[in-house]
C-alpha cells in the first residue's frame, strides 16, 4: 500500500519536478495539504463502507465522528431497514412500516418510534483517515490512488497559480499570439478535468454495502 511519501512524489512528478532531486518548489506543508483535500474529494465517487451499533429502545442517537452519508438503518427488532423520512409537506410523515429516520440537527439521527428491544445498525459512508506524516499508509484503495493524485496536483498547482496571480507574472501579453493569462491556473483546471474523468471511471459501489 502506498504511504504519503509515495503520493508526494507522484504529485511532485506530475506537476513537472523531480522527487529524487529534493529540490521541488511545492513545500512539504502544501503538499501534505493538497492530498488530505484529495482524500475529501474522492468520497462522493469511493467511500469507507462502515457500521455502527445502535443502541435498543432508542429513537435518538449521535451519529458517528467519522460519517460522511447515512446510507442504512436496519432494525434488528422488526427485521428490516427503516425507510428514510419525506421531510415534504403533504407527504406521510412515517413510511409503510410505521417508522422512519432523518438527520437533524447536524451530526444526530432520529427516529418517529424507538427502534425496539434489540437494537440495530446504521450503515454509513465514512470519510478516509487522513494522513499526516510521510510514513502514514493510506486507507483509501489502491485502484483511486491515481484519481486521487490527479485532485492533489490539482490543488497544488491552484495554490501556485494564485500566488502568481497576485504577483502580476503572467500579466504581459506577446505580440504574436495569445498566450494564457495565467498556464499554472489552465493546467490545474486540467488535471482537475483528469481528475473527474478518472473518478467516473471507478466501479460503482452499491450503497449500504461492504
């Protein structure tokens, strides 16, 4: 699996530097930055498949740190999943089964009725663990590696293209052509573009599966 140090590198590669060199102009700090923005932007196309208890005879619970969509919630008791509230008015407030859940305020589920005696389990999305030192491996898998780099170098690239903006580099125009204001900005939109084609080409993951 690869460590933080190994996406560094590859980032470092593709915006055009060479790791092995150690002399890159994108800072440690930057980088480190760019990748944990990464592991946010790939959630919506792969998650972390995670469950968590729920306790019995209960309709309110705090839902956990690390979630990022409720995707399930089985009820042990009765023996099915608990449909999700149509929070629209004239709508039925509760689904067929006489029960059903919503996420409000932020960061707490709820349910109309406690979910019984045995209790159950909520199926969720969860965020990726972000790295924070060069030895950290990864959690997120192997085959989004490459999507993600894309979204780091993206990042990276953005921040540089900003700091030249206000610099005034790219300001002089030539006379024969027309070149671009600013090529760090229009190569970050590409790879931001690499990005998306390589995320849609993900398998797609069925929802409160693991």
């Amino acid at each position: 699996m690869a460590n933080l140090e190994d996406i560094k590198a590859r980032v470092i590669f593709l915006l055009g530097d060479d790791p092995d060199e150690g002399d890159s102009s994108y800072t440690d700090d930057l980088l480190l930055d760019a990748v944990r923005a990464a592991h946010d932007a790939i959630l919506p196309y792969v998650w972390k498949p995670a469950t968590t208890a729920l306790a019995a005879d209960t309709s309110t619970f705090t839902l956990p740190s690390d979630l990022y969509e409720i995707q399930a919630v089985w009820n042990a008791s009765a023996g099915h999943f608990i449909d999700p509230a149509i929070l629209t008015p004239g709508e039925p407030s509760a689904s067929d089964t006489g029960n059903a859940w919503f996420e409000y305020p932020s960061g707490t589920l709820n349910l109309y009725n406690a979910i019984g005696s045995s209790g159950g389990t909520l199926y969720y999305a969860a965020t990726w663990s972000k790295p924070t030192i060069d030895a950290d491996v990864l959690e997120v898998p192997e085959y989004a590696l490459t999507g993600l780099t894309y979204y780091a170098a993206s990042y990276a690239t953005l921040y540089k293209a900003s700091s030249a903006a206000r610099l005034g580099n790219y300001k002089t125009r030539q006379d024969s052509g027309t070149p671009e204001d600013n090529p760090l900005l229009t190569y970050s939109t590409f790879l931001l573009k690499r990005f998306e084609y390589e995320m849609a080409r993900m398998p797609k993951i069925t929802k409160g599966m693991r």
